[in-house]
C-alpha cells in the first residue's frame, strides 16, 4: 500500500481545501481592498518632483582660475618690460646722438682754429706767391671741406646789423656815415653755426656814429 493510501485509508484521492477570501456585494459586484479603494477614491497618484542634487564643484576649475590670474599677471609684467625696453632704447639713442654731436662740435672747433691760423698766415703773406703760399691755400681749402662735412657753416655778420646772439664786438670803430651805425664794419674771426646752435660767435668791429 502506498504512502497516500495509508494517509486518506481508503485509497480516495486528497482533497484540497480552498478559501475564497473575495467579498461581494449583495448585489454580486467585488468589493475591492483597503488599499485599493483608498487609491481609487484618492485618484491617480502624482510624481512627485525630482530633485537634482546640485553637483559638487570641479577641483579643475579652481586650478584653471589660478592659472588665467598668473598669466595675466605675467602679460602686465611682459607689458611693463616691453615699455621700460623702449624707454631705455630711445635713452640711449638720445644720448648717443648727445655724444656724436659734442663730438663733433669738438672736432670742428679744432678744425676752425688750423683754420684761423692758416687764414692769418694768408693775411700776412699779403699778394706773395710760391710754393709756401699754395700750399697753405689748398690746406686751408682742405680743412673749410671739412668743417662744412662736420655741418658747420660761416655766420655772414659782415655789413649786418651788429647781433649780439651771433657775434662778439670787440671794438667800436667811428664812422661817419649814419647808414654804418652799429654795423659791423670789420670781421675779425669768422663765427659759425651747427643747424640753429652757434658753434662759435664771430668777433667783429661794428661802427659807431660819431658825435659832433
């Protein structure tokens, strides 16, 4: 005799019980859940909203913004450097042009005093002629060329209105002619002048009308 035999004795099949725990309503209609008719009578069920959560900050950024700070920082110093680079050269080039240009009026006064001697000796040798007095003529000639090349040119004072800014009176000479009075009458050493500045003044006799 099998197990389920010994159990239901007389060899019938188990029987299995079933409990319907669905209610109705006298009328044969369902009567749902508790929690089924509160979702039903409250209605349909809103989301509710999603909050984002706010992401924390990126580490990079604060490193990014270092960075940009420093490189302007190093620009303005670039741009400081570049403007003081420009104000030292063009120092430079003023004073380079202060040196060349105090050289050369140095030179030239040099050149114009050989000059001076050379043009007395002219003087003193009066209409005489030789080998002597070419000589000093085309040296003379040779040192008047390069005074010109150093820029300087002759102050024209004589016949003029006797200038001060551009001449020396050395004497006073009496005239007669009212036309002559204070006009220099004589130069006695040329003066010359680099562009605007005198190089040196002319030293000169100027006229001077005689009283009666």
């Amino acid at each position: 005799m099998s197990d389920e035999q010994r159990v239901n004795g007389n060899g019938a099949e188990p029987q299995v019980k079933v409990h319907d725990r669905r209610r109705f309503t006298p009328e044969g209609e369902p009567i749902a859940d508790d929690d089924e008719a509160t979702v039903s009578a409250s209605g349909p069920v809103e989301a509710a909203p999603v909050i984002e959560a706010e992401a924390p900050p990126d580490p990079r950024d604060a490193t990014i913004g270092q960075q940009t700070a420093r490189i302007d920082e190093l620009m303005r110093g670039l741009a400081t450097l570049v403007e003081e680079g420009k104000a030292v050269r063009a120092r430079m080039e003023r004073e380079k042009a202060r040196v060349m240009e105090a050289n050369r009026t140095q030179l030239a006064q040099v050149l114009l005093e050989a000059v001076d001697d050379l043009e007395r000796a002219l003087a003193a040798a009066g209409d005489a002629t030789g080998p002597l007095v070419d000589g000093v003529r085309l040296t003379l000639a040779s040192l008047e060329k390069k005074v010109a090349e150093l820029g300087a040119v002759r102050i024209c004072v004589l016949g003029q209105r006797f200038d001060p800014h551009v001449a020396e009176a050395i004497d006073l000479v009496p005239v007669s002619d009212g036309a002559q009075d204070d006009v220099v009458v004589q130069e006695v050493r040329a003066g010359y002048r680099i562009g605007d500045r005198v190089l040196r003044p002319a030293r000169v006799r100027v006229g001077r009308i005689a009283q009666a």
